[in-house]
C-alpha cells in the first residue's frame, strides 16, 4: 500500500524514495487548499477544511504529492497567491496525458490542470575556446588584458536556446577568401574568386575571411574550437581582395554574383572612405532581391566608411568586452547599431583559433543574427529583419539612437524573441481548457476585429480561419 504523502518533497513507497524525474507530470491547482493521500482501498484522495474527502477519480496517476514544501513563515505569502492549492500528479508511463488533464478539468473541486514543462539549461556549449568568447558569453573573464563586465554581450546562450539554426541560410561572404576551417569546411559552397576570375577562394589576406565565417557559421557543441552564430548557416566565399586591397569595380561584381547564386544575407566586412555609384547600384540591386547586406562601419573613428553609408546596409560599429565603443569604430549618423569587435577569438588559418579586433568582425556578428532569425522565419522580408535587429537592441549610452552606438548592441536573444512571438490562446476564457465557452466568444467576435482575443490569426478579423484555429485545439 502507498504511504500517505503530507509535505515531503519525495513520496515514500515501500520503504524507498522514489524521485520525481523524468516523468511526465501535471500540474494541478485546486479551488480551495487540499492534503493528498490515499484510502484504505489504495485509492487517491483529497481531504479540504472540515476533514472533507474527494476521491480522486482519475486513472494513471502513480505518484501524487503537494506541489510545494512551505515551511510556516512563508504560508500566509503563499496562500494569498494561491501557492498553498497546487498538486502534482506523476503520470504512468505510456498514460494519455491529454485525457488524464481532460478529466481533472472536469472535477468541480479542481481550477485548473497543465503538463509540467521542461527546458535546459543555458550552459555552454564545449567548444574549448568558447570560455575566451566574451562576445557569445561575458562572465567577466580576462580578454585582452582587460576584466570584462559581466553581461556585455550578444546573450548567444539565451538565444541557442531557441534555436541554433533551423532551416539552412546562405550567407555571402564579400571578403579575402575563406580557409576550409573544420569548424565549418562541411557547409562552404563553391565560391568565387572576383579577383582573379577563378573559382579558388583560399583566404589571401592573413585570415581575415576565415575569421569572419567563424563567427558567423563555426558550428556550436562540436568539442571543437569555437561557436559561431548559426550552426546551420552555409557559407558562400566570394574572394574581392587582391591580396588585402579591395576595388568597388569587383565589389559590385560580387554583390550581383552573391545574390545570383543563392544568397540570402551578404556580408561586407569592407571599408571605402568614398563611394562609387556603381557599387551603390548593385546594393540596390541586392535590396531588390530581398537580401539582407550588412556592413562594417569601419575603423576610423570620426567617419562611417563605404558601402556602411548607404541605407540599404545594416551598418554595425564595434564594442569592447566592457560595453564601451572600440575607440577606432567608426561613428555617424549612418550607423544602425554595434556588437563585439575588439579581441574576438575565432576561426583562423590552417584549423587553429585566433583572437582579432575591428569592426570587420562586428559585422558578423549581425549577419549571423540576419540568417539566424531568416533560418527561423523564412517568411520574413529583409526590412522585417532591420526593424527587428534595431528594435531589439540593447541600449549602451543615450536612450534611443546616438552617433556612437546606434540604437544599441546586438541583442540576440530578444531577436529571436522578436522573430517568433508567442502564439495567441483559444483559451479565451482562461479557464485552462478550449470548449463551447470558447466557440461562444469566438462566434460573438466574428467580423472586423483589431486587438481581439478571438483574432487567432493576427489578421485584425474574426473569420473561419481563426475558428479552424480553436477547433483544432478543441
């Protein structure tokens, strides 16, 4: 027979405890506080105030128990946010959670009846250089000779927990070539050398196109190296320096080859201290074709280089690890936002890591988060992509938009927060359940509807689809 269970955070069954791990559990809140245990038949009761018993008329509970230890100071708190009225009910294995929860919100006694959700932890992933990534993760730690602040960051962590890439991204890389890091060899697509009209895209300029796709595509949780934005992203190598100058002539070209071959966001880890009206034209071009071009602000301090000028850009400056503006990054009205770029460590040549600082390497840090959130919404249109990197960002100094840092760092968690916003509930009476009660507002809504509950779809109106929606949640 079972032991009756009164406030013990494990239920003790034949003399041996058994935790509550692993198994599916629901989460029961009911109407008045209530000790569970069981009757002499080993069946599941409730005992409320007065010594009144329920039975417990549901199959496929195991184990059940209070749904908090309180000790005595915290219960009067406790009882006035109703903490003293939850349960938890370890399921069976194999049971229907659905009908266990169906029949629980059907007892009078009960408020409500949810599944117990599990997550992850935020760790790391264990790549053995990600403790030197300041700019995925800022506990603090010593880069450069400098103590970060803690929390000076793009919280990558956060954001991998969302995703880490779902559907592929082609992501441009206009820049010295890229070497066939291990971090990301199995994922570079055939390239193009503009430079020398060849398809060979060996990185010519110590490392600097290699360091760039490490950041946007080194793949995470691999025990190898470092941790780029998007695991998943394909990286397609477009060589335009020859070997560490670049001309605007063969810029242009590689802008309408990038977007000709595929790509869905392009990165221009380039400066020009003057702008040809031809490279402005094939970024238009680019625009047209609804990609995503993000540039460097480039590294003289008092000036935002070319193509970073343009509107059609993402233009993104540099921060250190201790949140203030690298003292080289370029600053003007142009600039949209920022991100790490002093001492970031990366892929480099011949599969070893490196550390570099410039905001050529700021750049990809936004590019990632571009094919990181189209990866997660493909539907969304490159100006849906601007509006949700600036709207998201995360303030450094004056509140609202500044010459220095734009509208802020690159927030990639509240990004991706952005790119996927919570789905509506046909819960509409909040009741915990979908039913005729629902179907009853819904039916009242129908028509023209801005800001309704009812409104499933987001499309302002209450119409079939929104009542497609609640029936397939019946």
């Amino acid at each position: 027979m079972r032991s009756v269970f009164c406030s013990f955070a494990l239920l003790l069954v034949a003399g041996s405890v058994v935790p509550r791990l692993h198994a599916e559990e629901v989460l029961v809140k009911t109407r008045n506080p209530m000790v569970v245990g069981v009757d002499i038949q080993d069946r599941w009761v409730l005992t409320g105030s007065g010594g009144r018993r329920f039975q417990l008329p549901v199959k496929g509970i195991r184990f059940a128990s209070p749904g908090f230890s309180l000790n005595q100071a915290n219960r009067p708190a406790a009882r006035r946010v109703g903490l003293d009225r939850w349960l938890r009910l370890q399921l069976a294995p194999g049971e229907d959670s659905r009908s266990v929860l169906e029949a629980l919100r059907q007892l009078p006694y009960v408020e409500s009846a949810e599944l117990d959700v599990r997550g992850s932890l935020a760790a790391p992933p264990d790549d053995p250089y990600f403790p030197q990534q300041w700019n995925m993760s800022n506990q603090g730690q010593l880069v450069g000779g400098t103590t970060g602040v803690s929390g000076a960051d793009i919280r990558a962590l956060e954001a991998w927990e969302i995703s880490t890439g779902a559907d592929p991204v082609i992501v441009a890389t206009l820049d010295s070539g890229t070497y066939p890091h291990a971090d990301f060899s199995n994922r570079i697509l055939p390239g193009r050398n503009m430079a020398t009209g060849s398809s060979d895209t060996s990185d010519v300029c110590g490392g600097h196109g290699t360091r760039v796709a490490g950041i946007i595509a080194a793949a995470g949780d691999n025990g190898l190296g470092v941790a780029g934005i998007n695991w998943t992203a394909r990286i397609l190598p477009i060589t335009v320096s020859d070997p560490c100058s670049v001309a605007q002539s063969t810029t242009a070209e590689a802008v309408l080859w990038a977007v000709d071959n595929g790509a869905q966001v392009i990165n221009m880890s380039l400066q020009f201290s003057s702008g040809t009206e031809l490279l402005h034209d094939a970024i238009k071009y680019a625009a047209d074709q609804d990609v995503v071009l993000v540039a460097a602000a480039g590294n003289s301090s008092g000036f935002i280089a070319y193509p970073g000028r343009w509107p059609e850009t993402i233009t993104v400056g540099a921060i250190t690890n201790t949140d203030q503006r690298w003292s080289n990054s370029g600053v003007g009205e142009q600039i949209d936002l920022v991100a790490p770029g002093a001492d970031v460590t990366s892929t480099a040549m011949f599969n070893t890591y490196s550390s570099a600082s410039g905001t050529s390497f700021a750049a990809p840090h936004v590019a990632g988060a571009a094919a990181l959130i189209r990866s997660l919404n493909p539907e969304l249109t490159r100006d849906q992509i601007r509006e949700i990197l600036l709207s998201s960002a995360r303030d450094l100094s004056l509140v609202g938009f500044d010459t220095g840092t734009g509208w802020g760092c690159l927030d990639l968690h509240a990004a991706l927060l952005l790119t996927t916003p919570p789905e509506p509930s046909a819960d509409l009476n909040g009741d915990g359940v979908v039913n005729h009660y629902d179907l009853t507002i819904l039916l009242a809504s129908w028509g023209a509807c801005a800001g309704c509950p009812a409104d499933l779809d987001l499309d302002l109106r209450v119409n079939a689809r929104d009542l497609t929606i609640l029936l397939g949640l019946w």
